[in-house]
C-alpha cells in the first residue's frame, strides 16, 4: 500500500471548520492545510493553530490517527487531568 502526508501553511479564501476542534476558521486566517493519501483513501483537511499547536507538543498521543473533533476532546481530558 502506497502512502503519502503533505502539510503547509496557508492563508484562507474562504471560512473552513478546524477538523481537529470544529472551530468554524474564518477567511484570512493562517492555518496548517494537510492532505494524506492511504492506498485508495485521500482525505484533506484543515488545522487551526491552537491544534497544531497541540498535535505538536503531543505527537504520540494520536498513534492511530484522529477523527473529527479528537484534537478538543483530548485538550478537554488534559486540562481535567
């Protein structure tokens, strides 16, 4: 199975919702754009900065990979911790 990972920083044209907290983005604003592809899966999506920010002080925490919304739901966890 082929496999690839691309991340950059973009500025926005139009508004998106963070994957990572489902935080509306509005237009304008700079966030990490991330395409993936996984044998015949493709999947793009956008991060606010807070969870990139997040994602890269905790890279082991989503061994598996996270779904919509993971990102907050893990922040919520640590911060009762």
């Amino acid at each position: 199975m082929s496999w690839w990972i691309t991340s950059r920083s973009v500025r926005t044209r139009l508004p998106h919702v963070c994957i990572g907290c489902l935080e509306a983005i509005p237009a304008g604003e700079y966030v990490t754009y991330t395409v993936a592809k996984a044998g015949w899966d493709f999947s793009a999506y956008y991060l606010c900065n807070e969870c990139e920010e997040w994602l890269r002080e905790n890279p082991d925490y989503f061994e598996e990979g996270f779904s919509e919304g993971d990102i907050a739901t893990a922040r919520e966890e640590e911060s009762r911790a």
